[in-house]
C-alpha cells in the first residue's frame, strides 16, 4: 500500500468514535435517500402507467380541440381505417382507434352517467390495461356485438352482473337522442375506485352505431415500447398522417398535464427535503475534517518544517474525507438497498395511504425497488458534498506558518 | 441556583473556546431549524387551503344521510325524515347553520353535449351562509327560493356544452322507481370556482323543483350542519347525532371527503416525522461535537473532579453546554424562517403546475402559513431528543476517573 494511502488510513482512525459517527450520519441519509428515490420514482411509474394504459396512452391521434373540449362532435372521420393504415405504416400493434361518449347506464334498479368507450376488441388489450383486469366473464370479442364490460365498482352500484342488461341513454354525434341495450359480458377490477365505478368498454362498430358516428370515432391511441421512445414514435406517426387531414398528434404530457405537473410539483418538494439532508451531512463532514485538521496542527507544523509542501497535506487531507466518503456511500447504498428491498417483498403503505393516493390512481400499497440508478444517485451526491466539505479545511492548510504551528500545542 | 449560574457560565465559555466548531454547528442546526418550519409552513399553507377549498364543496362539517348512501348516492338511499320533521327537530336547535338538500347523479344535456354532474337541490336562503362559493359572485343571477324553476352550472361546464345564461338544458335522473326522471331547465347563473374540477361537477337547482322531478316528495338526500370551526366539528356532532336515532348515519366531512380527512390527519403526522428526520441527520454531528468537546478537555475534567466537583455537575455542564447550542442555533433558524415566509404569506404563484395542483386537490396559489404551534412543536422537539442525544457523551464525560484522566495525554 502506498504511503499517503496508510497515512490518510491511520490517520482516519485516530478517533474511530468520530468517523464512526460522521460515517453515520452519512449512511443514515444515503439510507433515506436510497428508500426514498426508489420508492418515489416508483410511484411515478405506477402512476404514469396506470394512468396512460387505462386512459390516454402514450400519444393520440385527434381532431382538433378535441383534448380540451371532448364533444362529441369532433371527431376522427373514418376512425378504423385509420388505425389500420398507422399499424402497417409504423409496422407496430399498439395502436387502437376508440371512441368516446358520455351516457346515462341504467340497470333494473339503478341508473348512473358514466363515460363510455368504444374500442378495437382486437387491439384494444395492445393498449390498455383494461381486458387484462377482467375478473368476471370474458373481454369483448366482436366489434360489432351489443356488449359492454364494466368495472366492479360499477357493477355493484347497478345491483348487476355477467348476463344482464343494460340500457345506455345519451347523445349522438349530431345531438340526437341516442339509445341502446346492451350485455354485460365482463366485469373489471383495477383497484381504482375512480376508473371501476366511472368507465365502460363496448365493441366500437357498436359504439358507432348507437351513437350515429357514421365510421368516425374520437380517437387513435398509440402506445410505444417505453416511455422513453415515445417522442420518436410522435414524430413518425406525425409524418404518416396524410398532409391534407387537420388531424393533431397529442403527447402523453399533453393529454394529462396534471400528471406531469403532479409529479413536477412532488419532485421539486422532494428534492428540497433530499437537499437538505445532504447539506446537513455536509456540514457534519466539515466540523469533523476541521477539528482533525485543527488538532493536528502541532505535527503539520512539524512535517512542513521537514520539507512538506501544503498542497500535499491538502491532498493527504482530501484523501482521508474521500475515503470516509467512500466507506460512508458503500455502507449507506448497500443498507439503502436492503432497506428498499424488504418493502420490495412485504410492500410499502401507511394508514391511509389509499385515500391519499387515489387521486393519482395508485393502489394502496406499492412495492418500490431499489435500482442500480436509484440506489447510488443519492449516496453519490452525498459523496460529492463530503469531498466539497473538506475543501475548507484542506485549504486552511496553506495558511499555516510552521513555526507557529510547531508552538501551539 | 447559584451552582446553576456558574456551571451556564462555564459551558457558555467552553462553547467559544472552539468557536470555529461552534459556528459550524450552529450553521447546521440553524440550517435544519429554517428547513422544518419552511417546508411545514408550506405544507401546512397547501392542506388549509386544500381543506378550504374541499369543504366549500360539501360544503357543512357534519352530515346525515341514508346508511347507504356514501356508498351508493341514489336517489333510493334518502334520509328517512320529510322536510317537516326535520324541520321540528333541527330548526330550534340553535345550530349556527343548517339546510338539506337533495343530492343524486344525474346527466345534463344542451342540444350540443351531454355531461355527467351531480345534482344539488338546495335551499339557497339556508345556505347562505356557508355557500358553496360566494352566491353573489355569478354571471346571471343565482337560484332564489327552492323552487326556483332555473339551473345554475359552472362556467367551465357551461363552456363544454356550449351553453350560456338564457339557453335551455335537460337535466336528467332516476326516480325511486327506476323510471327517468328528466326536466328542462332554463339556464339563469353560471358559477366560477377556485378549481376547474369544481366548476364541472356541479350543477345547482331549487329543493322543491328537484324533489318534483325526482318525485320523492318532501325528501332529501342529505342534511348538513355547520359548526363554528371546520378543525373541531365534535360539538356539532355530538349535538346532530343526540337528536337523532340509527334509521339515518351521522358523518363528520372527514368522513364524507376520506382524502382531505386523511390529508388534515396527515399533516401533524408528517410534520412530526419530518422533524424527527432531520434531527436525526443533526444528531450524528451534535454529538460528535460533544465528544469532541470532551475528549479535548479530558484533563480539566480529572482536574475539576480531583478538586472534589460533583461528576453530576460535570453531567449537568456538559448537557447545559448542549442545550445552549441547541437554542441558540434554533432561535437563528427560527427567525431565519420567519423572515423567508413572511414576505411570501401574500401567495406564491405556482400556477406553472395548476393541473397537477389540482391532481392533489390544491389550487395553484399556495400561501404559506407560518403557524406557532407548528414552531413550538419544532422547538420542543429538538430539544428534547438533543437532550436524549447529549446524554451518552456527558455520561461518558462525568464518569472519568481523576487520576486517569489528568494523567491522559
């Protein structure tokens, strides 16, 4: 081992109380952090998942003013035939065409408004999460059949089940009256009481003939193979879309502002409160690297008679911060990990989580997981302050006479 | 007392024997200090808000209904007492406020669009006082007796079916037989709410005008009562539910708005634990600083033992020694917070993320609240764990033997 190596090791260990304790601090933050980002960034993607696979995807293909406004009116003309020339065009599955309209769903017994959609039996379970959440009775399967599937929630409110009727009153696109009995033939449990009592799904052949749509539909839904590509898949799905049709292409940002927004307003929170917890390890780096530097100021005096330059104390000095750093960022990234990993296996929740999540349609328990990013992003910038911490004391270093070091004792 | 006075002058001077030591404790603890109060101050200005804004929509802070009706608001789940007994139960009570309304899902159509809402019928003269929003501030008029013939929506509804004031819609239900229960209704008021949510989920009619279409008689759905103070509803409760039997369920709006009771319980949770984490990120320095400042000084405490000092004096010195650092770096981050929120108690404009403010149910003006208790709690807290924390140092430090520790190098 190289001798500035040995020297900034024994160095550290000269008040193991003291590092034990600076080291402490850190891991007790890098823990916080780690469990912390993992568990947020988790929640961010539940969030962003549950919300573009239930409603809007990743992009939308529609008319115009139609993401502020939603009437019925403005709609993709020849809606089928559309998603079918995008899914050869862009030679990918996750494209569904959809329609949707507003109507009263009366049971027997009860009646409630509810938003209904008309879907791509065929491709609708590409984009949505709905068909895979069916907990009773079977998905849609004929585009131009009178069924319908509703969410649990729903189906309790209406006092019905698999095999019943139900009739849908609302308006069509021209403003006419429009009616309809339809089946349940399935029933559908997200966990979210939002989407199981306010949604339904029913072939849109149907759809477009309840609703005099004539072909037309409200909307393409495209999903891409992550979040990450969805940008590139917008600007293809832009120039395959004809120059002549006035159809607009919305990003998922677009379609829920609030979720971004949402997240936007949560992270600049959290990241103030992670902010502080790395300011206030900082300075207890900086108190414990200035009395080891203060204490030692007999003996620097000393070797600095003997010839050594300042600038290598300061480096002796960075080195023994760098390696309690290091200790710290390790043993705080490793229990951090563990930490997270336990709620990965038993599940992270508090009472009255669930109220407090919905709004954003989370369930009431999440597993969060600790990543190779989200494990070592926090413990690094802790790591980082430790080393700017020192720079204070290390600096002082220049600053000392040796002679008059030598005298104080 | 006199033993007192020396032993805080004694720790008050140890205190700046190391005064760069000291100063940068006080940095961090003052640091911490003005992190806990900022961030409460803000989040405690966003839930009051929130809650503000969360009641005005249901709005009364105790309620009664129908034992299902939480669960399932149909028009089949009424409170089983008409108007007039009502009337005899409650109107000699002596509550601040009262009124009933009737309360169902129903659908709004204009020969443009439909649109899910839910129906009040209120008693607009009852709820004045404690409206939903300020009855005088609408486009048009607002309802005047319950049985006013017109409907007032909200602006952005309006804006959606494309209404206006002088326009007719349809409004359309279910009566207790199942049977559509529909009427048409002249618009006379639009209303504007702090939140776009609000605005679209509402749409107000006169009591007995409601109770004809739905023809339940002199029935309602629901009866509220308001108290002096939406934090302690019990009074009210108490009073409500001794005047009532188990046919109906009496409700606190925590109960009725599950996510804002949550919310307003959260809150105190939070903030604790926000507290507790940073003075844990602290407590690692504080007590380094102890044991530094103990280990430095080991032979003036064999001195002052051998010299007959009490080791409880030594014990004392030393806690006071931390408690003084402890208040004064509090009393900075203290005033610190007071002077960064005070400039912004006018509002800080986040409307950058209205959308995703709304997600959380908050509106996009957030005004800070610097509250005392909150201050107090912070304070309090502090000291007692730095109390708990010094313990183990100043122990350590009183049980030295005084031979060893003068003899110590």
């Amino acid at each position: 081992m190289n001798i500035v190596l040995r020297l900034a090791w024994r160095n550290l260990w000269r008040h193991s109380r003291r590092t034990w304790l600076t080291i402490g601090a850190m891991v007790f933050s890098n823990v916080l952090l780690v469990f912390m980002i993992s568990l947020q960034f988790g929640m961010y993607g539940l969030m962003i998942d549950n919300t573009l696979k239930v409603f809007s995807g990743h992009m939308q293909v529609q008319a115009p003013g139609y993401k502020d406004d939603q009437k019925m009116r403005q709609v993709v003309p020849d809606v089928q035939p559309l998603a079918a020339h995008l899914r050869s065009e862009l030679a990918s599955d996750t494209i569904a065409a959809r329609g949707w309209a507003f109507g009263l769903a009366s049971s027997a017994e009860r009646s409630y408004g509810i938003g209904i959609y008309g879907v791509e039996p065929d491709f609708e379970p590409q984009v949505s999460n709905i068909p895979g959440l069916i907990e009773e009775g079977r998905y849609l399967d004929d585009t131009n059949a009178t069924e319908i599937v509703i969410g649990t929630m729903l189906a309790r409110n209406l006092r019905i089940g698999i095999g019943d009727e139900l009739t849908l009153l609302g308006s069509g696109v021209d403003g006419s009256f429009a009616a309809a009995v339809v089946n349940v033939v399935g029933i559908f449990g997200s966990g979210v009481k939002e989407i199981d009592r306010n949604i339904a799904q029913m072939p849109l052949g149907a759809f477009q003939d309840i609703f005099y749509m004539n072909g037309a539909g409200h909307q393409v839904v495209l999903l891409a193979p992550d979040l990450g590509q969805a940008d590139i898949l917008q600007a293809r799905v832009e120039t395959a879309l004809s120059d002549d049709s006035d159809l607009v292409v919305h990003g998922w940002d677009e379609l829920q502002p609030g979720l971004k927004q949402a997240i936007q307003a949560d992270m600049s929170s959290a990241f103030f409160m992670y902010g502080i917890l790395v300011i206030l390890v900082a300075f207890s780096v900086l108190n414990t690297q200035l009395m080891s530097v203060l204490e030692r100021t007999h003996e620097f005096g000393i070797v600095m008679s003997l010839g050594l330059k300042p600038g290598r104390l300061g480096r002796l000095v960075m080195l023994e911060t760098a390696m309690m750093g290091f200790i710290g960022m390790i043993l705080g990234a490793l229990a951090g990990a563990l930490f997270t990993t336990w709620f990965t296996v038993n599940g992270f929740t508090y009472p009255g989580m669930e109220e407090m999540v919905a709004n954003f349609n989370l369930p009431g328990r999440v597993y969060p997981r600790a990543t190779l990013v989200s494990s070592f992003a926090g413990p690094l910038v802790v790591f980082l302050f430790t080393l700017a911490a020192a720079v204070y004391p290390a600096l002082r270093l220049h600053r000392l006479h040796p002679v008059e070091a030598m005298r104080t004792t | 007392m006199h033993v007192f006075v020396v032993l805080c002058r004694l720790a008050w001077r140890y205190l700046w024997r190391n005064h760069r030591r000291t100063i940068v404790m006080l940095s961090a603890i003052a640091i911490g200090a003005w992190a806990m109060i900022f961030m409460t101050a803000l989040t405690r200005g966003m839930v009051d808000q929130m809650i503000v804004d969360g009641i005005s929509v249901i709005p009364g802070h105790v309620l009664i209904h129908d034992p299902d009706y939480l669960d399932d608001p149909s028009v089949n789940n009424r409170v089983a007492l008409s108007d007039a007994e009502l009337d005899e139960r409650f109107g000699g009570a002596g509550f601040a406020g009262w009124s009933s309304r009737v309360r169902v899902p129903a659908i709004v159509t204009s020969e443009r669009e439909s649109r899910g809402v839910t129906l009040l019928g209120i008693d607009p003269e009852a709820e004045r006082s404690f409206a939903f929003f300020d009855y005088d501030d609408v486009d048009g008029r607002f309802l005047e007796a319950p049985d006013d013939k017109g409907v007032v929506l909200g602006a952005k509804l309006a804006d959606t079916l494309e209404t206006r004031v002088g326009k007719r819609v349809v409004l359309m239900s279910q009566d207790p037989d199942n049977e559509i229960a529909d009427r048409g209704f002249r618009v006379v008021g639009l209303f504007h709410a702090e939140m776009d949510a609000t605005e679209e989920s509402f749409a107000f009619v006169g009591k007995r005008t409601a109770q004809d279409m739905l023809r339940i008689g002199d029935s309602v759905s629901e009866v509220v009562f308001v108290g002096d103070d939406y934090r302690d509803v019990e009074p009210v409760y108490e009073k409500v539910a001794a005047l009532v039997d188990d046919s109906v369920r009496v409700s606190r709006w925590t109960e009725v708005d599950t996510y804002l009771g949550t919310m307003m319980g959260m809150m105190d949770g939070f903030m604790l634990i926000w507290v507790i984490v940073i003075f844990l990120a602290l407590s690692f320095g504080l007590v380094n600083t102890l044991v530094m400042a103990v280990f430095e000084r080991i032979r003036e405490i064999g001195l002052m033992l051998a010299l007959g000092m009490k080791p409880a004096m030594i014990l004392g010195q030393i806690i006071i020694e931390s408690m003084m650092l402890l208040a004064v770096g509090l009393l900075i981050g203290d005033v610190l917070a007071w002077v960064t929120i005070k400039p912004l108690e006018g509002g800080i404009d986040i409307s950058i993320v209205a959308e995703g403010m709304e997600m959380f149910g908050a509106s996009s003006t957030l005004y800070p609240s610097f509250d005392i208790d909150d201050v107090i709690l912070a304070n309090v807290v502090v000291m007692i764990l730095g109390f708990l924390a010094s313990l183990s140092p100043a122990w350590r430090a009183s049980r030295y033997e005084p031979v060893e520790a003068i003899t110590k190098v």
